[in-house]
C-alpha cells in the first residue's frame, strides 16, 4: 500500500496513489459488485491534533485483522481517510 500523503492529486505519480488504486478495484467490481461493500472512515473530520502520523497509523493497524483474515483491502488515501473494501 502506498504511503499516505505520498503523491498529490493530479501530481506526476498519480497511478500509483490509493485513490487511483480504489477506483481501479472499483471499476473492476462495478459489473457484478454482489456482496461487496465498503466503509469509509472520515479521519479528515478529526481535530488537528489528533491527525499525528502515530494516531492515522493506529486507525489503520486496527482494521488489520479484516484484512487478514477476509477478502478485504484497506486504502489510506491523501487526505487521511481510510476506506475498507470487503467482500
């Protein structure tokens, strides 16, 4: 998974951001999307001070026992927001 923050929107590496990965998986699903669903967790909402590097890490390590055990993706887009894919 690429690092949050890592490339701009529209920036010279936009292929390999999370955002253009999450719209690949989606388009690829899109035909037959049955028993898929997502869960989009807005850290963007947070207060400032607990939008630390250390803080986004530990919402993402959190979701790593779906991600291990399931049919599951997690993406950590620019803005710190996290989306789960699941099957």
């Amino acid at each position: 998974m690429a690092e949050w923050g890592s490339a701009a929107p529209g920036g010279p590496d936009l292929d390999t951001t999370e955002e253009s990965l999450l719209l690949d998986r989606l388009n690829r699903i899109q035909n037959n999307p049955v028993g898929y669903f997502t869960v989009h967790v807005h850290l963007l909402a947070l207060r400032p001070n607990n939008k630390q590097a250390h803080f986004i890490e530990i919402a993402r390590r959190t979701f790593d026992p779906i991600v291990d055990t399931h049919e599951a993706t997690l993406f950590v887009l620019t803005n710190r927001d996290l989306v789960l894919l699941c099957r």
